[in-house]
C-alpha cells in the first residue's frame, strides 16, 4: 500500500512538472509553412497599406480599381478579409490569386474563382440552408463561410491533400 501512494506521489509530481514547463515555441504556428505564408501577407498588406496611406477609410471602390463585391466597405477592411480571411483560410499568399504588380488584374483564375465562391456561399446560406424546415423558422440562421470547406486547404474538394504534404497535396505559389 505504502508502495503504491508512494508511486502516486513520483507520478503527481512529473505530471505537475511536465505542466508547468512553459512550451519553448509559443508564437510560432505548428506548421512552418504557415509562417513563411503569414510572413508574406503580412509584406503585400504592408505594402497596400503604404500605397493607399490617408485613404483607409474611403469605400474601397474609391481606392481601388476594380472591387465588385466590396463596394461601400473601408478600403482597410478589404485588406483584412483578404489577409486574414481569405489567404489564411485557403493556406494561400496574395500571389495565388493576384498579380501582386497589378492588383486589379483578373489575369489569374483563382481570382474569378473567389467571387463565384461568394456567389456560391450566399446561395448555400440563403437558397439552401435557411430553407431546411427546422431552420426556415428559427430567428438565427445556420451560415456557412469560406472556412467551412476550406480549412487551410486550396483544393478541399481532392484527396490526399493534407497539409503534411502527401501525395496530391495543392502546388502553393
Ligand atoms: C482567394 C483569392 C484572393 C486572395 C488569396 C487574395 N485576394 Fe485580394 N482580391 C481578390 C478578389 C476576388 C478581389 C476583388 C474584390 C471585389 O470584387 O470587391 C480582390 C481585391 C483586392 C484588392 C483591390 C484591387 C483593386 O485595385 O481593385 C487588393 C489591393 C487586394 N485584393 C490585396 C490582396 C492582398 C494584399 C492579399 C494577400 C494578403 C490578397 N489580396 C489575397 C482575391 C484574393
Ligand atoms: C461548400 C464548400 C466550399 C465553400 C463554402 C467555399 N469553397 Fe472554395 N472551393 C471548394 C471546392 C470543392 C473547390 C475546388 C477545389 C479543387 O479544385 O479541388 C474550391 C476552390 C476554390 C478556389 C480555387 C482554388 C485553386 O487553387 O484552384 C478558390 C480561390 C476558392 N475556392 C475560394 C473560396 C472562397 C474565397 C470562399 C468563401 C467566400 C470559398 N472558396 C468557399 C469548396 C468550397
């Protein structure tokens, strides 16, 4: 008996010890291409930023050429559903869908792609979700986003492309 509380006491005192040991990476996120990809948001926003410097709160149609699904909106705003919604949410940097020369450039599929997957979100929300009878009448709909499918992937409708980077996982750029 005197063994075994012992034992409890040795075992209660590692568990506290490997509890109170403060993790060595704590800002860090688990995976390193996360970081590369948020260091490299974090200079085209940067770089937005400065070009539109004084204009931050103008609607984004007045700063920008070429917004169609934002206007009305603060320019800074769009800057934060792009970096930290939008990028993050597919495990992407600005380049994936922009020309980062020319911002206002359609040239790259994953652009349109993006406003037909607003288009798309909008019709699952209101044509589809909201109209499941047991939710038709309740005041707080169900909503899906962007993140519901996506989930740090670009391609989340593939096989095998976890983010540990198996056989089919997305090419980045
Ligand atoms: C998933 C694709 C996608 C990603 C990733 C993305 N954008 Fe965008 N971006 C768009 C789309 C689509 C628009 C047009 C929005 C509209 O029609 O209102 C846009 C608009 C813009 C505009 C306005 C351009 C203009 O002149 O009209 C800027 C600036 C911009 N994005 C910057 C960024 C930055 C900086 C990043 C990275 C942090 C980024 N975007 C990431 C798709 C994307
Ligand atoms: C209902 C699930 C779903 C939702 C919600 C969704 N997507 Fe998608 N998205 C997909 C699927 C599936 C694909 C096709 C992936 C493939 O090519 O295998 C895709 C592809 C894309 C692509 C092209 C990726 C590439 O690299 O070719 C972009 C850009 C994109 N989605 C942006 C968005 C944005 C922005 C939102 C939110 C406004 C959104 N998606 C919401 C399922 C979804």
């Amino acid at each position: 008996m005197k063994k075994w509380i012992t034992a409890l006491f040795a075992l209660t005192a590692i568990v506290s010890l490997v509890a109170l040991t403060p993790s060595p990476v704590s800002t860090k996120s688990a995976d390193p291409r996360e970081d590369s990809l948020a260091a490299d948001r974090a200079k085209y926003t940067k770089m937005v930023k400065e070009a539109i410097a004084g204009k931050e709160k103008l609607p984004a149609e007045q700063v920008f050429k070429n917004i169609k699904l934002f206007k009305g909106q603060p320019a800074e705003a769009i800057l934060g559903i792009m970096e930290n919604r939008w990028s993050k949410t597919l495990g992407v940097s600005c380049s994936h869908c922009h020309n980062v020369n020319d911002w206002a450039s359609e040239e790259k599929h994953d652009h349109a792609i993006a406003r037909d997957m607003v288009a798309m979100v909008g019709k699952i929300n209101d044509d589809l979700l909201a109209t499941i009878p047991a939710y038709a009448t309740k005041e707080r709909k169900p909503r899906i986003g962007c993140s519901t499918c996506h989930r740090g992937e670009s391609h989340p409708g593939r096989p095998n492309t976890a983010r540990a980077g198996g056989p089919g996982a997305p090419a980045r750029n």
